[in-house]
C-alpha cells in the first residue's frame, strides 16, 4: 500500500512533533471510541488532530490489509479485500467519517469497530 504507506511518515512526523492538545499517557490512547475517532477525522486538515485520524486509520488499515495476506497465505478466507497501492488516504477518511455520518449511534463503538466495518463494506474480497 505505497499511496497509505507514503504518507506515515509525514504524519508519524507531525504527530511527533506536535505537542498541543497531546494526551501524555498510554491510557488516555487506548481504547479509542467513534466519538473521538470522528472528533479527529472532521478537524480542519492541517490540525494535530487530523492528523491522528490520518495515522490511526493507516495503523488500522495496514494492519487489515497484513492481515488478508496472512489468511492469504494460510489458505483461509479474508473479509476485507483493500486494494494493494490503489488506496489514497484521503479516501480512507472520507469512507470513515461517511461511515460515522450514515451511523452516528455507533459512535461509541471502539474506532476499531467502525474502521473494519467500513473498510468490509467498501473493500469486500470477492
């Protein structure tokens, strides 16, 4: 996924490097819920907090998508099929806040969750 992978970088930079607004234990981060994944994604664009939900779904989506080539490998059947380089992270933001949109009563639902059911509905494995 070299269009998602291209840009970790910058925002694992950027998110280093920004200090305003950052939770400063392990705990404040785990467990992130659609409330605060939606908080996040519909920031202006070039806040810190855009660029948490930049960096949280390309941790989710590239762990997804290691994820389908090891059921891959094994021989067993994936659920979610993201196309390989073909996926801009733009694209992956708008699919989850679209998401959120359509189902704002499943907002408190681990981001987790709602990461993977979109990506399902968006990227099923045919």
């Amino acid at each position: 996924m070299k269009l998602v992978s291209g840009a970790a970088a910058a925002l694992l930079l950027a998110c280093a490097a920004s200090s305003a607004g950052a939770k400063s234990t392990v705990d404040d981060w785990a467990y992130l819920d659609g409330n605060q994944l939606y908080a996040y994604c519909t920031a202006p664009e070039e806040s810190p907090d855009f660029y948490l939900c930049g960096g949280y779904l390309l941790g989710a989506v590239d762990t997804m998508s290691e994820f389908q080539q090891a059921t891959k490998r094994m021989g067993m059947p994936s659920t979610v099929c993201i196309p390989a380089n073909q996926v801009a992270l733009g694209r992956l933001i708008d699919l989850t806040v679209a998401q959120m949109n359509a189902h704002p009563d499943k907002r408190s639902y681990p981001a987790a969750d709602i990461v993977l059911v979109t990506m399902q509905e968006n990227y099923p494995c045919r």
